[in-house]
C-alpha cells in the first residue's frame, strides 16, 4: 500500500558536498517510482551566505531552534498529512524543533544517522590524526577544550549545548532510529538510544550509468574528499612506498574529488607520472573513472560509518581496497570481493597494491563478485524494501505503546523557544 513520506532534510553547502545529500535525493526518487507519496522539506546552507551581519552574529541561538523552520514543518504537516516523517540531516537550520511539530501532530518520526553527531560535536569521532572516543556518552568536556567543531571552542559550544538541550528529545520523540552500518550502532550505544527501535540500513547506490563488464585499465582510484580524515596523507605515503619498491610499474592512481588539503595534493601529484588528479567531476565520469580500475582505494582514517565509495565501486564491478575498521569490515568480504588492511599499516596497502599489479585476473575476479554483493545487498530495491519495513514499524508501533510519555514539553515551554529564525 502507498505511503505518504515527508523527507526532511538540511542540504549541505555546494563548496562542501556531502554523501547525505545524494541519499536524500536518491531515496526520494526511488519511493516515487514505487508509487509512494514523497514530499521533501529542505532548508540550505547556502542561506546563510546570504544572511545580514546581525542575523549571522546570532547563528549560535538560531542553531538551538528555528521559528521559522518550527512554523513551516507544521504548516506541511496540516497541508500534507504524511503517515511518517523521515529527518535526515537537521542541522544547522531545520534544527530539534522539527521533532516538537511532528510530536505535536502526532506523526511518528524515523530518523536516519549520517554520522556521529549525537556523540561527538565533529561528527567523526576523529581529532589529530586519529580516532577519538573522549566525549562519547560522557561530557563534552574535550569538545571544548579542543574546539572540535570547525577549530574552535567558540563554534563548538552551541552545537555542546545543543545536543544537551535536546537529548531527551532525541530519545523520547523519535519513533525509530536508522543506523547505516552495525559498526556505527555499536560505536554509538554509549548514546542510549532506544534499542527496540534502532534498525540498521545500509545506504543504497543506484544502478550505474557505464558497462560494468568493460576491460580494466592498470590502474587504481580514489574517489572522495581530500583530508587527513580521509586518508589523502596516508594514500600519499603509500603510493610513494609502493612506487620505491617497483619503479617500473605500469599501475597508476587516478585521484577524484577536492577538499582542504586538495592543493597538497595536487603538488604531490606533478612529481609523480604515475599519477592523475581529476578534480570534481559529473557522477557519469565518477563511475566511468571507477569501471575502467581494477581497484577503488578507500583509505579513511576515520571510522566511517559506511562508505559510499567502496559500493560505488561494487556497483561496477571494482573491488575496493578499503581500512579494516568503521563499516568496512561488514560491507567488505576479504579476499572475496575486494581486500582490507590496517588503517594505519602503509605496508598492508602496498602490499595490496603490488598484489593488484600481479594478479589482474585475481582482481578481475573480485571485481565479478563485488557486483554481486552490491546487486544482492546494496542495489536500489534491497535498500527501499528495508526502508518501508522501518516505516511500517514506525507507523505500527508509536512511541505511547513503549510508554513515552505523551506529552514531553520543549526546552522552554512547550514547542516554543522565541528565537526568531
């Protein structure tokens, strides 16, 4: 039976481009075409930019709550009448009050987590080049201290206050709770979220645009931003590593994205033939670029929580060479459909890597089974068929039935905050 969604969603900003938009998007248009009722209430980054001086000087009070966001999610509540919300990212400008209005109206609330936020002000569970668990399920104390979000206690504290300000609210007025990888709900269970209502979904990717059986090239890609979170340093290292040991190697390295530390490593690339930096390029070229390797590299120092790249890959039949921990291991069979190695263990990727120059129909071989793994677990219908059992979850089990309370007030009164937004 056809459902009503309402998909909320804050996009990201264009010069920052996130996994989470294309999910957004790639999610509602594949509801739609099952014949569901999909409506998306979306708020930009981008806006800010345009924001007056005096407006931008009160974005830390307007992060806590948005009127105008409050006031326009119950307008589409009236108007629509959705039989579940779905809330991706909310922050910075859809903010908690979004679960006040949908508490409000009665409408169960299914909310998928992206990242680490509930735990750590960053949202990656990663400072100084490693992975860091200081704030997870205690004080944000460290956050603090160290200026996690954007470098700086300043912009941290309201995004430290705000998690406490509505904790309770994330914990009580959310139906159910979409967790994209089992390693990134058992990271955050020191949060405690309800578990009779937190699900695992991994993200879906939609069936590529390229020939998946064309020949492959010698040659290996990177696909993502280019930061130490990433692996753009380490990936650096170990290309230098492989390339000493087997100077005459015909295998290159085709690097795709942008990002903080994209002039580094377009320096780094001039002193090396063996390597091409493509920049940002349309979605065709990506799987292109990505169809025509024998690998995808996935070196992420921090622990992603599940890594949209490798299923890109899989999705065209490219095994990935991805860090043993985060979601890897569990979207990642060793030695079947691809290969993992120890994220801070250069030799364990060169290794890899000698063995993809070595062993081509090996990796051919894996590349052939990495496109059954994604057909059988990460194509568009297996993600929309888990979906809409979570949604019928939501929708069959509201939270009064796990004795919520009913009426849970907002932060300063009942879904009222007077912050002018």
């Amino acid at each position: 039976m056809a459902m009503k969604i309402l998909i909320a969603h804050n996009r990201y900003r264009p010069t920052a481009p996130s996994g989470e938009d294309a999910v957004v998007d790639q999610e509602s248009s594949a509801l739609s075409s099952r014949g569901h009722d999909v409506v998306l209430f979306q708020r930009h980054s981008a806006e800010i930019a345009t924001w007056s001086s005096l407006q931008r000087g009160t974005l830390p009070v307007r992060l806590l709550w948005s009127r105008n966001s409050h006031r326009a999610i119950t307008e589409s509540l009236i108007e629509f009448a959705p039989d579940v919300v779905h809330i991706h990212n909310i922050f910075p400008l859809i903010t908690p009050s979004i679960f006040y209005a949908c508490r409000d109206a009665n409408v169960p609330v299914v909310a998928t987590l992206h990242n680490y936020k509930l735990g750590c002000a960053a949202g990656t569970l990663f400072r100084d080049g490693r992975a860091c668990h200081d704030c997870l399920g205690r004080s944000s104390g460290p956050a603090l201290v160290h200026g996690c979000y954007r470098g700086s206690a300043a912009t941290t504290a309201p995004v430290v206050f705000g998690s406490w300000l509505h904790r309770n609210a994330w914990r009580t007025m959310i139906t159910a709770y979409i967790f994209i990888s089992a390693a990134q709900r058992e990271v955050l269970a020191p949060v405690g979220l309800p578990v009779d209502r937190s699900f695992v979904k991994h993200n879906f990717v939609p069936a590529p645009p390229v020939d998946t059986k064309i020949t492959k090239e010698p040659q290996v890609a990177y696909v993502g931003r280019l930061d130490q979170a990433k692996g753009a340093p380490f990936l650096m290292r170990a290309w230098d590593a492989f390339r000493v040991r087997h100077p005459r190697s015909p295998l290159r390295l085709v690097i795709v994205g942008g990002g903080d530390m994209v002039d580094e490593v377009n320096s780094w690339a001039t002193q090396h033939e063996s390597v091409t930096v493509v920049g940002h390029v349309q979605r065709s070229q990506v799987y292109e670029i990505l169809a025509q390797s024998r690998a995808v590299v996935v070196p992420s120092q921090w622990e992603e929580t599940f890594g949209m790249a490798a299923v890109e890959a899989m999705a065209v039949a490219t095994a990935p060479v991805a860090s043993a921990h985060g979601a890897f291991p569990e979207l990642v069979t060793n030695g079947s459909d691809g290969a993992l190695f120890a994220p801070t263990d250069i030799d364990g990727l060169v290794e890899v890597l000698t063995d993809i120059e070595d062993n081509p129909r090996r990796w051919d071989r894996f590349g052939r089974q990495a496109r059954q793994t994604y057909l059988s677990r990460f194509s568009a219908d297996a993600g929309i068929d888990r979906l809409l059992e979570i949604y019928r979850f939501a929708v069959e089990h509201p939270l009064e039935e796990s004795g919520q309370p009913e009426d849970i007030p907002g932060p300063y009164g009942r879904s009222s905050f007077g912050v002018p937004t």
